[in-house]
C-alpha cells in the first residue's frame, strides 16, 4: 500500500513540471527618441509657456546635438527668433551656447553666419551674463577662423568695445579674446589695456598684465606719452614699469605673474632695469639719498638757513628739458618682490632675476648686492 502511494505521488508531480509551458528567450532593445534629430526639439521651443520649459528643452537639444545639413540654418534662425523674445538671461546664454556647439560640432554649419548672429544679439544686451558668453563664443569660433584677417580685426575690435563694460566677467572674456587672437593685436590696445588693470577683479587684472607684456614685447620701439602730456618712453619700457607696479598688487597670484613676466622682457632700457634693484628714485641716472635732496633744497633756495644775507632769494631757473624724472613704478620692484611674505612671489622674483642677468652683465654685476 505503501509503494502504491509513493508510485502515485511521483506520477503527479511528474505531471505538474510537463504541464509548464517552456521557456522563451528576451530580446531587449532600445527605445529610440521620437526625432533623434535637434531640429525636432527646436521647433518645440514656440510651444513652451515658461522659461524652465525652455531650459529644459534647449538642455535636451544640447544633449542631442544631431543636426541633418539641410536643417542646420532653419535650427539657428529659430534659435535667434527665440533669444530675442526671451526674458531670462539664463536661456539667453543656453542659446549662445548651442551657437558654439553647433559650430564645432554639426556638419554643414556656416560659422561666419554663426558670428554675425552672435554679434548681432550682444549688440543691445544688457545682461552682463549674456555678453559674456556672446564672446566666449565668439572667441571659440574664431579660433576655427582665424586665417580670415578681415574677420580676426573685427571680433578684435568687438571685443575692443566691450571693454568699457563694469562687469569682470565681460572684462576678463574681452581681454581673453584679444590675447589669443594675437596675430590681429596692434599698439593702439595698449590704453585700453592698462585701463584694466586698475580693475577690482585679479583675474581681470592678471590677463591685463599678460597683454600688457605681449604689446611690450611685440612693438617695444613705439613711444608711449606719459601723463604729463609731453614726455614719451619707449613702448616696452612702459610695460616693463607698469609690471613694476603689480609687483605691489594686493593679489598673491598677480604678483607672482608680474615677476615672471618681468623676467620675460627683453630690450628694456637699462636706466629701468637697475632701478628695480633701487627703493630710492632716480633724477639724471644719479641715485640721490634723502640727505643729499635736503642739502640740495637748501642751496637752491627752497630752504633759507638765516645765516646770509638773501640766503632764501629764488635759485637758478632749470628748464624742463635738462631735468630728466624717471617713473617710480620700477623703482625697487625686485627688493620688494624678493622680500615678499609669500614664497610663490619669491620664487618667481628669484627666477626673473636670474633670467634678466644673463641677458644683461650690468645687471648681473648690480644685482649680487642684494
């Protein structure tokens, strides 16, 4: 009885594993996006009731990036359409952003079209974002090119322009821009350039100070006028005072750079160059201590003594010409950046001191006594 239950329980359960259908092998596939093409998503945008909507839109295109040739022109006019009727700075930047993207990336797109666009939108932008990002792109297009002179003075010139803007950021760009399409550079930035480094911003002051030494170096025989309206130096003499003066810069970072690049100027006048190893000023090449410039006022008369009759009568007449004051930018710039609290501005004012010693034996012979 035993063995005939045992038989039967195993005939079932035989049975319920055969009653099982067999199994099926899954294939997975990917989903495609409806419209893998950008263009898709474009035409979208006038559909959009808010400024997230389009963010987000714009973020997706950015994402896809897949343009057909013949779409590539439709998508940028639409694109601009929208920039223009867009309120939020931050959609406004995605777009010139798509612009650089769309330039280096997609096929068939016509990057002196991209330009004129971009430059076209900057042109009446006030937000300081927007325009900011209007250069960076056209700094990135313009790098593809920069074989078109016509083309490199142009965005040098928009750049040029965009200077006088009180935002760092706009600085910073326009001056980036300048500097790496160097081969348009000409001596009339040079004003312009200085302007900024009296900016609040080190990082504006810091690629100031880099075209300030490209210009020095590139045209080093132009003259420069003073502030005086009459005296005029040569060209790179001025750079090299004017790196002089960031030695003293509030920033660690800028007056590490001034003394790098002090070391990196070449042809400066030695009348300028042995004064950075000088505090005192200098009057007709001829160091003057404080004793020797009161003795000097009271023989002239600007000091009367009392003992002599007349003592304090008016001194000779000089004229202007035989009297030569040099800029005190440059006086002890290398005493002050050798004893700097810091060891990246020591470091670098060691090395621009021995770069500049082997150009120039006078100034390695002066420069032992410090």
């Amino acid at each position: 009885m035993a063995a005939l239950l045992k038989k039967r329980a195993l005939a079932e359960y035989n049975k319920s594993f055969q009653d099982i259908p067999p199994s099926k092998k899954l294939h997975l596939a990917k989903k495609p996006l409806i419209g893998t093409s950008a263009a898709a998503f474009v035409g979208l945008l006038e559909k959009c009731k808010s400024s997230d909507e389009a963010l987000q839109l714009l973020l997706r295109i950015s994402d896809c990036l897949q343009f057909q040739e013949s779409d590539v022109e439709e998508a940028i006019k639409k694109l601009s359409e929208h920039f223009q009727s867009q309120e939020e700075s931050v959609v406004r930047v995605k777009i010139l952003w798509l612009f650089c993207d769309i330039g280096l990336e997609c096929p068939g797109a016509n990057l002196n079209n991209l330009v004129d666009e971009t430059i076209h939108l900057i042109k009446n932008e006030t937000s300081h974002k927007v325009i900011a990002q209007g250069i960076a792109t056209l700094l990135k297009l313009g790098n593809k090119l920069n074989e078109d002179k016509i083309l490199m003075m142009r965005l040098v010139g928009v750049a040029k322009d965009n200077l006088k803007d009180t935002s760092h950021q706009v600085k910073c760009r326009c001056l980036q821009l300048i500097s790496h399409l160097g081969q348009t550079l000409s001596a009339t930035l040079y004003d312009h350039v200085c302007v900024a480094l009296a900016d609040d911003y080190e990082i504006v002051r810091e690629v100031a100070l880099k075209l300030v030494w490209v210009l020095g170096n590139k045209y080093p025989e132009n003259s420069v006028t003073l502030q005086d309206g009459e005296t005029t130096i040569r060209l790179v003499d001025d750079a090299f005072i004017r790196l002089c003066a960031a030695v003293n810069d509030l920033c660690m970072q800028v007056r590490a750079l001034a003394c790098t690049l002090l070391g990196e100027t070449r042809a400066v006048s030695d009348r300028f160059l042995l004064q950075t190893l000088d505090k005192q000023l200098m009057s007709n090449m001829k160091v003057c201590t404080a004793h020797e410039r009161g003795a000097e006022l009271v023989r002239s008369g600007a000091w009367a003594s009392g003992r002599r009759w007349a003592d304090d009568a008016p001194g000779q007449l000089v004229e202007q010409n035989t009297v030569q004051l040099l800029p005190g930018g440059a006086a002890g710039a290398f005493v002050h950046g050798l004893e700097d609290e810091l060891c990246e501005v020591r470091t670098a004012a060691v090395d621009a001191v021995c770069q500049l010693s082997m150009e120039n034996p006078s100034f390695a012979t002066t420069s032992l006594d410090l």
